[in-house]
C-alpha cells in the first residue's frame, strides 16, 4: 500500500514538474514571439521612414532636374497661351493639330502687360517691331517643338515686319512637323526663322512659306545647323540669309523653290554649307548653282535659271569720280532694294568694298529697302532696324526707330541711267548700288 503510495506520489511530483517545465517554455515563447514582432515592426517603420525619405529626395531631385530642363517630360498645348507658359530649358513641346495665329494672344498680352510680361517669362520675351508684336525665345537650351506630323500643325503672325518666331543665344534646337508662314502673301520684310548667335540646331518635316522675306535668316555666330525633308517655298527674297556663320550648315532632301529673288550666304572663316539630295526652283538655281563656297550632292536643278547679278567686279565697274547728282523721283526709289557696294572714308578719300572683313573675322555690310508707304528697314552689319523715309527732289530723308536720322542724295556713274545712293552714316559714306 505504502509502495502504491510511493509510486502515486512520483507521478504526481512528475506530472506537476511537467507542468510547470510546459508553463515556462510558453512564456517564453509568447516573450520571444512577441520581441521579434516588435523588432519586426520597429524594422518596418525604419524602412517605411527611410522609404518616405529617398520619395521625398527622389521628388526634390526630380523638381531640380526639371528646373534645370534635363528630364521634363512632353508637355502637350493646343493654345499659343500654352505654348508659351511651356518654354524652358529642356522643354518638350507637342502643338495638337490646327491653326494658330500667335498673333491674336500676344498682342492683346502685349496691350495689357508690356514688360511685365517678359519679366514673368525669362526664356521668352514678346518683342515690339514696326507695325506689331514678336516672339524671341532667348537662352533655352535642350528645347524640342513638334507639331502633328500626320495632321497639319500651322503657325502664323500677321505683322509684316515680325519673324514668326526668332531665336537667341540657344543650344540643342529642334523643330519637327511644323508649317510656318504670315497671314498674307506680298511686301514683308520679316523672315519665318531667325536664329541669332544659336548653336546647334535640327529642322526636320517643316514647311516655311513666304512671306517671309527669306525662310531661315542665320546671324551673329549661328551654325551647326541640319535640315532634314523639309520645304522652304515662296518667300519674298529667298529660302535662306546665311551670315557670319560658326558651324556647318547642311541640308538634306529638302526643296527650296519659289524665291522672287535671290538667297544670300556670306562664307565666313568658320562657316561652310551643303545641300545633298536637295531641289532647287529657278531662282535658288541661278544662286547656287554657281556659287562657290559650297558643296552640293545628287541635287535636282531648275533648266530655267539665269547668271545672277551678283559679285560686283563681275557685274559693275566702280568710277565713284564719274557720279552726278540727280534729281530724285519718289516713284523710282518705292519699293527698292539697296545693297552697299563701297566705304568712304569722308576725310581720307579711302574706299573699301563691302562686304569687307574686319580682324575679329566678322563681315561689314550695309542693306537697305524703301517701301512705296513710307517704311523700310535698314541693316547695318547685322543690326537690323525699321524705318521711315520721305524725300524731296535732292534728298531722301531716313529715320531709324531708335530716332537717328540719315541723309541720303542720289546719283548716277558715268552719265548712265542706273542711280546709286550715297548714304551718309556716322562718320562714313556709304555707296548702295
């Protein structure tokens, strides 16, 4: 009995060890459970800060690159507003298909702003010219405009004076799918394309139509400039005005046609130009076609061409000791184009032709245009600017828009009926032929 007592005892000694060895390890457990639950989540909210963190640097990293242009994305505008308010570096632009008249906007913005406006915009500035409103994109670099290259995107302005679009001190230009123009066909004297001191720039699948006065005007130290399947077609004087260069400029499988007159490329020392797989109209092939300074490849020429009158020793001989004064007609000086031919040097007698090179490498020359109302503009080494002009039978009298006044006295060489124009400008004379 006392045996069975014994042994009853044991199990049960047993049986309460296991008991309490089985209530340790579970709270144990729960204790072990319950600290890797809690560095678990301690861990998950380290991570889920730091992952808040790196989206944040992500975004601000994101906003400075876009500030800076390298990664924004396409912007798509249907509204010259739009477009506008999209210009900056880096700047993807994407016109939806239609007609738009920039006109319209920045001229009533222009009325009701002025130079607030531009100083809102640093990229674009609206610009005042003769008879209206232009736009000048100015220091972008990266920018890329594209309008619909299987439905029409055409861009116009109606003043006669203004570029459809001009641009400044840029870098990495490229324009795709866009058909440009004025409102109107006859006399302008703004070109569709200006670039003024840009470099490299990429035209492709563009229609530039006249008027403008050329399609593409190229000036102080532009260059590296591709055309790509493009047309430039009707303008008023010529598809191109190439002028102290910096770069190449080359075209391919383009069409230039329909010029009332003459392109006009000054090869500079850094300049050169080249047309491949290129068709030219009449006049573009009276003007490249024997022009030296450039190079052409498989290029399709018009059969009705002429020599042009230009090169002045091969055309004119110069006797400026044979001139006459003359009296001046209104009527025989509208709507005329004057180029300068000679320097003077009032005191020293000394004549240098023009154009003539200056030691920085840059050309001299001297333009001039009198329209039959009144206006015309005048260039002088690239500095282009509108002016008035009146005359009576001695002088023509021409005020340029910053208010100077030049004076101007007709004559003609050597007893013939041809009349040239002695301008009278600084301390300077200028003979226009």
């Amino acid at each position: 009995m006392r045996r069975n007592e014994s042994i009853f005892c044991k199990w049960c000694v047993l049986l309460l060890l296991v008991c309490m060895l089985s209530g340790c390890g579970k709270e144990n457990s729960e204790q072990t459970v319950a600290e890797e639950t809690s560095a678990v989540a301690e861990e998950q909210n380290t991570l889920e800060k730091a992952g808040k963190e790196t989206a944040s640097e992500a975004e601000n990293q994101t906003a400075s690159e876009n500030e800076t242009g390298e990664f924004s994305e396409a912007v798509q505008v249907d509204t010259v507003e739009d477009f506008l308010e999209a210009i900056q570096p880096g700047a993807t632009i994407l016109f939806a298909p239609g007609y738009y008249n920039f006109s319209q906007y920045i001229e009533e913005v222009w009325a009701e702003e002025g130079e607030t406006w531009n100083k809102n915009h640093p990229y674009v500035n609206l610009k005042e010219c003769f008879d209206g409103v232009e736009i000048v994109i100015q220091r972008v670099d990266g920018l890329f405009i594209s309008g619909d290259n299987e439905n029409l995107t055409e861009i116009v302005i109606d003043p006669r004076y203004a570029q459809v679009l001009n641009f400044e001190e840029c870098n990495n230009i490229s324009l795709s799918g866009l058909t440009m123009g004025h409102t109107e066909i006859g006399d302008c004297s703004g070109n569709v394309l200006n670039f003024y001191g840009c470099q490299n720039i990429n035209l492709s699948a563009m229609d530039l139509y006249g008027c403008g006065v050329y399609g593409i005007g190229s000036y102080d130290g532009t260059g590296e400039m591709y055309v790509y399947s493009s047309t430039i077609r009707d303008c008023a004087y010529g598809a191109l005005e190439i002028l102290d260069g910096d770069g190449r400029f080359e075209f391919r499988n383009c069409s230039l046609t329909g010029s009332e007159a003459y392109d006009r490329y000054e090869k500079s020392p850094h300049s050169e130009l080249a047309f491949y797989e290129c068709m030219f109209g009449d006049n573009e092939t009276s003007y490249y076609m024997f022009l030296e300074d450039i190079y052409t490849e498989d290029c399709i020429w018009s059969e009705n061409c002429t020599y042009p009158e230009y090169g002045y020793d091969e055309w004119v001989v110069f006797e400026p000791e044979t001139m006459e004064d003359v009296v001046i007609d209104k009527k025989s000086l509208d709507d005329t184009f004057w180029e300068g031919y000679a320097l003077v040097n009032p005191e020293s007698g000394e004549t240098v032709m023009i154009p003539y090179e200056e030691a920085d490498g840059t050309y001299n020359r001297v333009s001039l245009e009198l329209y039959a109302d009144g206006t015309g503009w005048y260039e002088n080494t690239g500095e282009y600017s509108n002016i008035t002009w009146e005359c009576d039978e001695d002088r023509v009298y021409i005020t340029l828009e910053d208010g100077w006044n030049y004076y101007i006295t007709a004559y003609t060489m050597g007893g013939e009926s041809t009349i040239w124009l002695l301008m009278e400008i600084e301390e300077c004379l200028v003979w226009l032929y």
